[in-house]
C-alpha cells in the first residue's frame, strides 16, 4: 500500500501487519496509534489485546482446518482400501 493512503477495516491480524500507521478506535474514538510491531507489543495496550484475542482465534480456526484435512485423507485412504479390497474380489 505505497504512495497512497488506505482506510482498512480488518478482522484478522494479518490484513494489517505490512500497514506503516494503524489507529485503533473505540466508540469512535482514536484510542491508540502507531506501528503493528509497538502497538502488538505495547504492555497492557488495547491493540495488543485485541491481538491477542484475535491470534488465539485464528490459530483455533487453522487446528480445525488441519483437523478437517486429516479427516478427508483419512476417510480418502480408507476408501482406497476398500476399492483395492474390491478390485481383488473379482
């Protein structure tokens, strides 16, 4: 986002970390602003709260993502055994 200014509306950290200036706001209100880097790593900051709060959720959502995966090529190496366990039986 060079030579321009952006307005973005995020819900996930990584839409925001390559951002120079974020401001944080509340009620409408400018409640932090700074770099990605200070305000994540601001002792007891709002942002980084919420940084928190936001990396804790999308780990949970990559765990079910990769559990959901495990289970379809579990299902799907299953399934090739059956079908080999068939093609023998004629």
């Amino acid at each position: 986002m060079s030579d321009r200014t952006s307005i973005v509306v995020a819900h996930r950290l990584t839409t925001v970390e390559k951002c120079n200036r974020i401001a944080v706001l509340e009620g409408g209100k400018i409640v932090e602003e700074g770099a990605f880097t200070d305000l994540k790593n601001k002792d007891d900051g709002y942002f980084s709260h919420l940084a928190a709060g936001m990396a804790k959720k999308e780990m949970k959502e990559e765990k079910s993502r990769m559990s959901q995966k495990a289970q379809r090529d579990s299902f799907n190496a299953q399934l090739a055994v059956i079908n080999e366990s068939a093609s023998h039986m004629d």
